[in-house]
C-alpha cells in the first residue's frame, strides 16, 4: 500500500508548484514582450520563435517536476504491483 505523503513532501510539493506558476507568469510576460519588440521592429523574420521554444523545453521539465508523475509515488505503485503479483501483499 503506497504510503501518505509527510507534511515536508507536501511542503516540497507546494514549494514546487508555486514556483511553477511564478516560472510561468515569467515566460508568457517576457515572451509577450519580445513578440511586441519583433512586431514593432518590422515583423520580419520571426526571431522570437527561439526564446519560445528554447525557454518552453526548461519550463516543460519545471511544469513536469512540479505536477508530473513522482519518481517515489511511481517507485511505490510499481512495489505495490509487484506484491500483489507475487502474493506478498
């Protein structure tokens, strides 16, 4: 049976998605003004394009740390599989 998590996990956890958010409200405000200097600088070549995805694949593993699936609550459910299948429950 997997376990509860501890007043610190959920601490951690917390913590974690706030920071998220903070991440996230970072890059769309940025990422607007850069989509505002290249439009009113000519709007050609759409150079932002690279701060968006180069950023976007940090903030992808932020977004997965803070709200993806646990390595410790994964390591648990496959333990819990295990002795199930093997009558050790």
């Amino acid at each position: 049976m997997a376990a509860y998590p501890s007043d610190d996990d959920l601490h951690k956890l917390a913590k974690r998605r706030v920071e998220f958010r903070q991440h996230l409200a970072t890059y769309v405000i940025i990422n607007l003004m850069m989509v505002a200097i290249w439009f009113f600088s000519g709007a050609g070549y759409y150079w932002p394009i690279w701060v968006h995805l180069g950023w976007g694949v940090g903030l992808a593993f932020s977004a997965y740390h803070a709200f993806g699936d646990g390595s410790k609550d994964a390591v648990a459910r496959e333990e819990e599989k295990l002795r199930r299948k093997y009558g050790r429950a």
